[in-house]
C-alpha cells in the first residue's frame, strides 16, 4: 500500500524521535539534570551536551539552506522568527517551565523518557503538563489569563525596520546594513564554532561518549526535523494539505518541540476517530517514549517508581503544571525553544534559554535553603 505524503512525513518523524528517546535514554540527556549538575556539583558535562544539540542544530540548518535543501521561512511552527518579539512571555514562560521542570524531576523531553522507562510520576507530570498545556491552546485560558498584560508588551520589530527577530537581522539593522541574511549566516556559523570550542574545551567532556553522543544525536534531530518539513517532502506535504478536502493539522515548517504535542494529544483524544489530527509533534511525543520504552526493554532499566510520600506528588503536579503553562507562553521548552529555537537564531529563542536555566537554578538554590532551614 502506498503511503501517502502526509503519512511519509509523520512516519519520518516518528522514526527520529524513535532514535531521540533510546539515546537520550541511554545516555542520560538531560536539561533539568545539566542544571543541577552545575549547580549542586560543579559537574558541566551534561550543560556542554545540552550546547552540543544547540551547535549542531544551528551548523545543520546553516548546511541546509546553503546546500538548497531546506528553507526556513518566518511563519514556522512556533513562529520562532516572527518580528512581533514577545519579550515578556518568554522571559516568564521560560522561568516558569524552569521551576516547573525542577518541581517534576525532568523537563518536557525527559518526562517522555521517564515514562518510557517505567517512572509512574512522570505519567503524573505529563498529565498534568498535557492538561495545563491544553487549557492554553485549546481554550480561552490564555486569553483569559494572560493576554490582556502580556499583548502590550510584544513588540512589533517591523515598525523600527526589522524583518524578523533573528540575530542578524536585529544586528544588521543596528548596524546600518541592510543584508540582515548574510548577518545569519556569519553569526550562525560563528555561534556554533563558538559553542563547539567550549564545549570540548573540557577535557571530562572529551573523554564522555555518552554526553557526545546525545549532544550530537539531538541536534542531528532538531535538523532532520527541518530538512523533513522544509525541505522537497515538507513543499510536497504542504501542497498535498492545499489539496485535501479535510486537511491534517499542525501542516507547516517545524522541527521537534514537546509542550504543544501534549495539548494536541488531548485534544486528539477528545475526538479518537479524525486521524487528521494526529500530526508531527504528536508523532514526535510517541516516538520519544516508545524509544525510550525500547532502550529501557533491551538494557533491562525498565523500573516502576511511585512517589515517595504525599508533597513529592503534589509536587510533581505543580511542576508539570508550570510545565504546561510556561511552555506554551515561551512558545517551546528546553528542546522546542533551546535547541530548535535557537537554530533559527532567534532572539526570544535565546531569551528563554536562559530564563529557563534561571528559573530551575532559583528553584534548586530554593530547596536546598529550605532544606537546611529545616535541619
């Protein structure tokens, strides 16, 4: 039986995060855990992995567009490079997917490589992440919420001659230049090197397989997520949504994000028999955890694990709560906006990367002072 295109493309997807979850089980990629090896230990070397994904992410995509492979337009899902710049939502969505990460052991990717490996609190987390995250898609709660403060603040950068929020056509702007293009392509590549030199300029990271190989196994993703829907399958699947009667959802440029995939699987669960809705996130959030769900199988780390006591469950709903919530106001996570995001060279993708940091930092430095209060 012939596929069609739009089969091709969630096939696709779903084979790469495949991958994505039984390495990054396997090698224990972690955000929440980067930052908390830094913080509490001085430990890096899942920090430089985490930079790693992001240096090949942007490598890749500048590799792409020069190569004519791919084309990454403004409007992409999420709009990373659009000029109306939402400064406030991603500085507060991202320390609240930061803290929220914290609270729940994991952030969005790693809560699907949890649940994967058996963790009943991260079924928990992603719940609660999936129900908070759909309320803010798929209801009037954002606009009820947040809208009416947070509109003002958002910047449209094409009044002050900006075409879009990547760096350099912010810098080329600034600069006079109007060549806000070949800014990209001299920052991009400047940025990755940059990156790459630090961090392999640690000799511990040098000498860990497992962080190289899940530092570079997410960026490749994150790329093969854009050359997959901006690329020759990408124009064919847009063109095959043009012609259906009854087209599929979520048909634009986009590469791997894990927030808006947990609201679009309530909300396609509402509605179980419109296989129209199933679409590349969801795809993405499956394969992840049958991946990890594989990798747990074959290594024999398949372990169930409840909470604790009653305040680690609650808890854990906080933190995926914030999860929910953050993520879809800094428009991505940890992956969605820190390694994807910022392969576009999107501002606001760089913004969240440190709110978020910021905000589980703050969380950790948080616990660890209650803790000893109450020693």
């Amino acid at each position: 039986m012939d596929l069609t295109v739009h089969q091709q493309v969630l096939g696709a997807a779903f084979l790469v995060a495949l991958a994505v979850g039984a390495v990054a089980n396997k090698t224990s990629f972690c955000t929440m855990g980067a930052v908390s090896d830094w913080i509490n230990i001085g430990d890096t070397g899942r920090m430089r992995a985490w930079l790693l994904a992001m240096s090949v992410a942007i490598a890749g995509v500048l590799l792409l567009q020069s190569a004519g492979k791919a084309s990454i337009p403004i409007d992409t899902f999420p709009p990373y490079r659009t000029p109306n710049f939402a400064w406030l939502r991603y500085l507060i969505g991202g320390f609240a997917f930061g803290v929220g990460m914290t609270l729940g052991s994991g952030c969005g990717s790693k809560t699907l490589i949890r649940v994967g490996s058996g963790n009943l609190k991260s079924v928990v987390v992603l719940i609660a992440a999936a129900v908070f995250a759909y309320l803010m898609v798929w209801t009037d709660f954002y606009t009820v919420a947040f809208n009416s403060w947070l509109a003002p603040t958002t910047l449209n950068l094409t009044l002050h001659g900006i075409r879009t929020q990547a760096l350099g056509d912010v810098l080329a702007r600034l600069a006079g230049s109007g060549d806000g293009a070949q800014w990209n392509v001299w920052l991009g590549w400047a940025l990755a090197a940059g990156i790459a030199a630090f961090v392999f300029a640690s000799r511990e990271f040098r000498a860990s397989f497992d962080n190289i190989l899940g530092g570079i196994v997410v960026g490749l993703a994150v790329v093969a997520g854009w050359y997959i829907t901006a690329g020759a399958l990408g124009q064919e699947w847009k063109e095959f949504t043009e012609m259906s009667a009854a087209p599929p959802s979520r048909v634009a440029v986009q590469s791997f994000t894990f927030i808006s995939p947990m609201a679009d699987s309530l909300h396609y669960l509402g509605s179980p028999t419109n296989l129209g809705l199933i679409n590349f996130g969801i795809m993405a959030f499956v394969g992840v955890i049958a991946g990890s769900a594989l990798y747990a199988a074959l290594s024999r780390t398949f372990r169930l694990e409840w909470f604790a006591n009653r305040g680690d469950f609650f808890n854990h709903v906080a933190g995926g709560a914030l999860m929910g919530i953050g993520g879809v106001l800094a428009m991505g996570c940890t992956v969605g906006q820190a390694i994807t995001g910022v392969s576009t060279l999107a501002l606001g993708s760089i913004m969240t990367f440190g709110a978020i940091v910021a905000g589980s930092a703050a969380t950790m430095k948080f616990q660890y002072w209650r803790m000893m209060r109450e020693d």
